[in-house]
C-alpha cells in the first residue's frame, strides 16, 4: 500500500451526507489500477455487487449514458448476474421553461451487477472499474447472486448499510473512497488495507 500512500480517515463529526470513513490515496496516472488494488484488499476473498446509478457520477462533463452502456456491455459479456432499471425524469426547469412549457426529460440508469470473487480475480481488472464514480457493496459470504439482487431493489440505504459488511462509494479520478459500516472497526478496515 506504499506506492499508493493510503489512508484511513474516520470522520468523527461528519455531516449528513458524510461518509464514517474516508480513504484517500495517492496515484498519479494510475487511479483505476490503485481503486482495484484497495477494493480487492477491502473485499478480501468475498463476492462484491456493484452499483452503477447515472445519478451518482462524480463528472458533469461526461456523457453518462455511454458510462453506463459501456458498463453494461463489460458486466454481459462476463455473463454477470445483474438488474438494471431506467426511469425518465425531468430536468430541473429554468424559469424560461415555465413560460414557454418546455421541459426537458433526462434518462437515469441503475445497475447492480454481481460479480463472484472468481470472476473478480481471474476477469475482473482495473480496466473494469467506473472511474467517475460507483457504489461496491461487500457481502458477508456468497449468496445467489439473482435472489441478492431482488433483494437489494427493497432494501433501503440504511438497511443496505446493515446487511453488508461494509458499503463502498469510489470515485478513483478523485483518489477517494468512502466507507459505511456497522460490523467493522477503524483497526479491522486498517488491517484488511494493509496499513
């Protein structure tokens, strides 16, 4: 974990919408290669789901449905069991929209794609992760991948943060991750990082 100079930063008086812990690591050109690296050591030898909502990337000057397409078509052809939901909801309205009755509709994508710890250590690289942001959610042991699936699209956030080991937020062109968890400690995350 040198070369990446990682950190673990618990966030004693975080905000609403600030995670437990923060970890932050140093990778010059080498941003995808550094967040496997530390998702593999955070997830060990577990399963791990990833979520890729077109409403959570970190960018405004990406074209997010190509993200999400491009994902998409990775996850299919390592024949990965995943859901996706699309929904059409409008943009925020400009004043002007209001006097004319224009409103323009943005398309949002959600997909949770599982993928086995087999698949992520002999397929699975660096080329694979959402730089621009992505939620990994770490089970405690495998599970059906289909019937966890089904599962999560009725699990709130919080009951998400309960069921899993830990709950991940990644965007790798910021160096940055964010940890949620309630059955590991600072010392327990540290020890699974190397640090």
């Amino acid at each position: 974990m040198d070369k990446y100079r990682v950190k673990l930063i618990k966030n004693d008086t975080r905000g609403e919408f600030s995670p437990q812990y923060t970890v932050t690591y140093k990778a010059k050109n080498e941003e995808a290669e550094a967040g496997y690296y530390i998702l593999s050591r955070l997830k060990a030898d577990n399963d791990i789901v990833i979520e890729l909502n077109s409403s959570m990337i970190f960018s405004a000057n990406v074209n997010t449905e190509k993200l999400v397409m491009d994902f998409l078509e990775e996850i299919r052809s390592m024949n990965l069991e995943y859901s996706l939901r699309q929904s059409t909801v409008p943009q925020k309205p400009s004043i002007f929209s209001f006097l004319s009755g224009n409103t323009k509709n943005t398309v949002l994508y959600e997909i949770l794609a599982y993928v086995p710890d087999r698949v992520w250590k002999e397929k699975f690289s660096k080329d694979n992760i959402p730089l621009h942001g992505a939620r990994y959610f770490i089970p405690h042991e495998s599970e059906d991948a289909k019937e966890l699936i089904d599962k999560m699209g009725k699990m709130t956030d919080m009951e998400k943060r309960q069921y899993f080991k830990l709950v991940l937020f990644h965007a790798a062109m910021i160096g940055q991750m964010g940890i949620e968890t309630t059955q590991l400690n600072d010392t327990e995350i540290k020890a699974l990082l190397g640090i």
